[in-house]
C-alpha cells in the first residue's frame, strides 16, 4: 500500500512537469464518461461501451482515424457493439488536437488490452490527431459508419 501511494505520488509531482496537460486526462475523460460511464461499460443499449474496440482501433491507420474523427465530428447511426445494437446520436466534442491525444491515451491506459497487438499500439500525438483532421474536414453522412465496417466487419 505504502509503495503504491509512494508511486502514485511520484506519477503526479514527478510526472506533471515533463507532461505538461498529464493532470487534465481524466477531467477529459470524464466527459465522456457522462455517457459512456466512467468503467467504459456504457448503459446497454443506450451509450455504447468503448472499452470492446478501443485497442482494436488503435492498432491499425484506419482505426486510429476512427478514434479522432467520432469525437471531432459526433456519430449518427446505427452500431452493434457486443450484441447490442445502438441506434443513436452521439455529439461532436470540443477538444484541442493535444487535448484528444491526452485523451485518447488516456483510455489506452485504464481500458484492458487483450492481444498484444493491441498492447503494442503507439500513442496518440497532437501531430497525429491534426493530420487525421486536416485530412477529414467533412464527413460525408455515413462515411464514419463506413469507416467503421471496414473496421469492424
Ligand atoms: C451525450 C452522450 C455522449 C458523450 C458525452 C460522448 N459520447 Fe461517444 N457515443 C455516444 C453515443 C450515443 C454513441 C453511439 C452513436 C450511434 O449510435 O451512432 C457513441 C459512440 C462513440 C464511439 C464509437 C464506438 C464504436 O464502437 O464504434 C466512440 C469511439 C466514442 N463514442 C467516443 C467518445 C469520446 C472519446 C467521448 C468524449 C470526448 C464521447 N464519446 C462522448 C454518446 C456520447
């Protein structure tokens, strides 16, 4: 216990300088956490889980954009996310590009990742979260559903 409170607080007074928004992860997360709980469960067949796919979608190009462009640009449509169908609406959230990278390592972090290559996964940099915006301005309706059958087929 002792070494775990020792750990914790060298992460906080050790780790805040060399990150500078590290502190800000999960106040991101929480957020999110509004709809999609704070475990990542979601409310069955309302708010659908992010844990399931979320080290599926970090490990390939694809994926990657998929994680930057739902909370960019919202996502309209229907999902089946572990059996459950959700037919639903979720909102664009403002977030600064290092802020979505902070987050998005952020999940990476508290949500279980099964198969190595799901462990191997790079992090998030507020280069990578611009570029995938730059190059997806607009989505057209649907393409993000698109994007995630490819995905997810
Ligand atoms: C107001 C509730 C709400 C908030 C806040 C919210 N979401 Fe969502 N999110 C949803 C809903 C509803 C869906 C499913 C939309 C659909 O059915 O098309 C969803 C879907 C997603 C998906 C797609 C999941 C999949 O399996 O394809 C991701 C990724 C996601 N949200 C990430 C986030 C992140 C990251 C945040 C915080 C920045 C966030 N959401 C905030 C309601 C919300």
């Amino acid at each position: 216990m002792r070494s775990l409170l020792l750990a914790l607080a060298l992460h906080v007074f050790v780790g805040a300088p060399l990150a500078a928004h590290a502190s800000n992860a999960p106040a991101l997360w929480a957020r999110c956490a509004v709809c999609h709980q704070p475990d990542g469960n979601g409310i069955p067949g309302i708010f659908p889980p992010l844990r399931e796919h979320l080290g599926a979608f970090a490990a390939s190009a694809k994926g990657r954009a998929y994680l930057v462009l739902v909370p960019t640009h919202g996502l309209l449509g229907a999902i089946e996310v572990a059996g459950l169908r959700y037919q639903s609406a979720m909102p664009a959230q403002p977030l600064e590009d290092d802020e979505l990278a902070l987050l998005l390592n952020h999940m990476l972090e508290i949500f279980p990742r099964a198969l190595p290559q799901e462990r191997a996964v790079a992090p998030f940099d507020r280069a990578e979260v611009a570029a995938i915006r730059a190059a997806h301005p607009k989505p057209a309706p649907g393409a993000l559903l698109a994007l995630r059958a490819e995905l997810l087929p």
